[in-house]
C-alpha cells in the first residue's frame, strides 16, 4: 500500500476515534436529579462552616441575614424594615449589639427600648436563649432544608449555569423553586431560589425565598464577645 491509501485511512480512523469518543461524560450527565439532591444532602451534613445569605419575603417585610457558621455557633447581621441587628450565638448563648436591639424592642417595650439606648448602645447585649431558638434556629437550618429537598417532588435537570463564580446544575422541583448545585466535588448547594409554596423553605412562613452559600470550610472563630450587658439586668433597672 502506497503513502496515497496509508493517509486516508489514518485520517479516517482518526476521525472515528474522535466522533466516537465524545469526551467522558459531565457530572450532570451522568447523574440523576436524585443523585445530584444527594451528593448537596451530604455535603450539607457533612461540612461544618460556611457563609450564608438568605433573602426573603417575611411577614413583617422583606429581610435579608448574613451569617457566618461555624458548628453550632453563628454571627453576622439581619435586615428587615431599616432595622440593622448584629447578632453573635456561642453554644447556648445569644448576642444581639444593643443599638439595634432597642430597635427591635422599641414596639413591644418601649421602656426596656430606652434602657437599652441609654445604657448598652454600644455594647453587646446578652438575650433570653430562646429568642435564637424561637426566631433563628430554623431560619438557618439548612440540615433539614438540604434533607428535605433530596425527597421533594418532580426534581428535573435544566442544565448546567454558572453560580457565584461556580459551574452548577440547575434542577427545579414542582412547587416552582430551582437549586443549583456544584458540578465539581464535593457538590454543595451554592444558590436556591425557593418559591412561596416550597415546604423546604427554612421560613415557612415566607413568601418566597433566596439562599446563597460559599466560604465552606472557613474557619471563622466565632467567639462570645467580653463586657456584654446582660438584658434581664436592664429589664430590671440595672
């Protein structure tokens, strides 16, 4: 066989071998809805800090937190109706910084407000523990969040996006939120657009919901602040 018949089947192997192959498979592609919820689940579990954003559509008006988690312990702020609160939670403990808190206070006790202002403007404030328990631990639950999307309804694939600087999936389920998930390893949840009627929602009284997530793995050192004011003392005319 001559050089005329040796390069046109070289290139046509060539070219065999290389609409064949197609590349190896995307993580999208080779996984289900099922999966991809998952692999989010786990790494939600599995991963012990992390920032979040969430912005809702609360009953009291729109609100936006941004907290930074670290195990159990969590500081950061929350918005809502001009009202900035900085807040910092150690263990059992709840802070609030007392500029906002008289602020928060103001409707309901404008007297113990006004000691607040007076005495602890500047200062940290520490608050009855079940104020976090009550308003806080389940809007930053994002365990359960995480656990009961892997079982909600109708996940599908919508293809592949870009997310915080990230590659994503997309998935959406049948109450009209889409999640968006790490193509790479460990495949975290990084951006969730929760409609007014998702079970999911970690305010479940919300009308509507936006999560976003990064930082994971920060080592924040959160840590109980010194010379707090404890707020039973004001309330009492300490």
């Amino acid at each position: 066989m001559g050089v005329r018949g040796f390069v046109p089947r070289v290139l046509a192997v060539a070219l065999i071998t290389a609409c064949g192959s197609g590349g190896s498979a995307s993580y999208e592609q080779t996984h289900s809805a099922s999966q991809i919820l998952a692999d989010a689940d786990l790494a939600t579990r599995s991963t012990a800090s992390y920032h979040v954003s969430i912005s809702a559509n609360a009953e009291s008006g729109y609100a936006i937190a941004e907290m930074d988690i670290e195990d159990t312990n969590a500081a950061g702020t929350l918005t809502s109706n001009g009202i900035v609160l900085r807040m910092i939670h150690v263990k059992d403990q709840t802070f609030m910084f007392g500029a906002g808190l008289g602020d928060v206070i103001q409707p309901s006790n404008p007297q113990l407000a006004a000691a607040v202002r007076a005495k602890a403007a500047g200062k940290w404030v520490l608050v009855p523990s079940d104020i976090w328990t009550a308003a806080f631990r389940k809007l930053l639950d994002l365990r359960t969040m995480s656990s009961c999307l892997k079982g909600a309804e109708g996940m599908a694939k919508k293809g592949t996006a870009t997310a915080s600087g990230q590659s994503v999936v997309r998935l959406d389920d049948k109450a009209g939120s889409q999640v968006y998930v790490q193509t790479s390893a460990p495949h975290h949840f990084v951006h969730l657009v929760l409609s007014a009627s998702e079970s999911c929602s970690t305010d479940s009284t919300a009308k509507g919901e936006t999560i976003d997530l990064l930082k994971f793995g920060t080592r924040f050192q959160i840590t109980a602040p010194s010379g707090y004011i404890d707020l039973a003392t004001l309330a009492a005319g300490g």
